[in-house]
C-alpha cells in the first residue's frame, strides 16, 4: 500500500519536473535561435528603413523572443507574478502585432487591466515564497507557540 500511496506519486513528480527541464531547455534553444532571426531582421531594417512590413516582422519576433524569456521564467520560478507577466506580454503582443477589431481591442485592454488588478489587490507574494508555505517543528525551541505562555 505505501507503495501505491507515495512510492508511485513521487516517481511520477519526479518524471514531470525531469519533462519540465527539457521543456526549459528546448524553450532556451528556441530563444537562441530566435536572436538569430532578430539580428537578420534587424539587418534588413538597416538595408530599408521605410519597409513597414520589415519593422512589423522585427516586431512580432521580438515580442516572441520576450514572451518566450517570461515563459521559461514561468517554468523555473513556479509563481503567480511569472504567469500574470506571461499573459501580460502575450496578450500586449496581440494587441501590438495583429491586427484586430475594436471589439477585439477593448477586450485586450479589459484583459489587462483584469491582470492588473488582480496583481495590484489579489496576488499576495508571500504565497508564492517557499520559506512563508513552511510550518514550524513543534520541537523547535526557537518559535514561538500560541498559549505557550511565551510574550
């Protein structure tokens, strides 16, 4: 029965967060690569300054390579803030990149503001920090315990 009650969860997180740093690493070679094309564009910028399509492309691939640092931070910093920040950017490249309805605008801007809102009066940080989620030993001598007498 421990088997099947920790032995087996346990092997499976252990896959998952092995899956996890493949992903990251995969992540990371597509944002090296991904500079590549950025330096590329950015030199077929220099050769046209007036392509608008040029700066567009240049654009989108930035705001890609953006989204992908914020993503991979996601992944290694397992918080609420990284996500907030991924949707963020992703959701302002939308809105930069494409190009989209007025209905499909406002929505964006709701969006964000929603995320920026619930950053600003929901996201509490220290739920996100490891050390605050640790519950004191009852055999510490160093805490303090309520109704222990101790003031």
């Amino acid at each position: 029965m421990y088997y099947l009650k920790i032995k087996i969860p346990n092997t499976i997180y252990r896959i998952a967060q092995l899956l996890e740093i493949l992903v990251s690493v995969l992540v990371i070679l597509a944002i090296l690569f991904s500079f590549v094309t950025i330096f590329h564009q950015l030199g077929l910028m220099a050769t046209n300054p007036s392509d608008v399509d040029g700066l567009q492309s240049f654009l989108s691939t930035a705001f890609t390579v953006v989204i992908g640092i914020e993503f991979l931070k996601m992944l290694s910093r397992h918080n609420l803030s990284s996500v907030v920040e991924v949707l963020l950017f992703a959701i302002s490249r939308q809105m930069v990149i494409e190009h989209t309805s007025p209905a499909e605008n406002l929505l964006m801007v709701a969006a964000i503001a929603a995320l920026f809102l619930v950053r600003k009066f929901l996201f509490i940080p220290g739920l996100d920090d490891k050390q605050t989620l640790s519950v004191p030993r009852s055999d510490d001598p160093t805490e303090e315990h309520i109704g222990a007498g101790h003031h």
